[in-house]
C-alpha cells in the first residue's frame, strides 16, 4: 500500500535559485554514429546488467552501451589509441 502525502501551505523556509545545468535540446541530439559489435561477457555480469535492467524498467543492452560511452568520455582524447 502507497504512503499517501500530505501537503500543507507552512512556509518552506530560505530558498536557493540553482543555475540550469540541463543541456539544451540540439544537444540531446545522437551526433555519432552507432556501430554493431559482438562481445563476449560472462554470465555473471550479463546477469548482473539483467538484473539492473529489470530493476529500473529499461534494457540491459541500453545499460551496457551507456556505460562504456560514459567510461569512453572520461578518457582524454591526448590518451586515446587509434586501433587500425
């Protein structure tokens, strides 16, 4: 059974205004191109995306791409290999 919320009109005390810090729209926009690999993992882990996946509504597949775009993104350029 869901708690139910009650709302009242007391004061909410010192507010802040925080800076808007989401991306504008143009770029949300996928600006590389997506490539299809195969990948071997072991079943621990595709059990562990899986399992996540399930737990917050979305694909494992989804989860395992964002993180290494994410992992990728935190490597300086200057650092990165060129693979031939």
């Amino acid at each position: 059974m869901k708690k139910k919320i009650k709302y009242t009109d007391e004061p909410m005390g010192e507010l802040e205004i925080v800076k808007d810090f989401l991306p504008s729209p143009k770029d949300l926009v996928l600006k590389e191109k997506n490539v299809r690999v195969t990948i071997n993992l072991k079943e621990s882990s595709i059990d562990f995306f899986k399992s996540m996946a399930n737990k917050h509504h979305t694909q494992y597949q989804k989860i395992i791409r964002n993180l290494l775009d994410y992992y990728a993104s935190q490597v300086p350029t200057g650092n990165r290999k060129k693979v031939a």
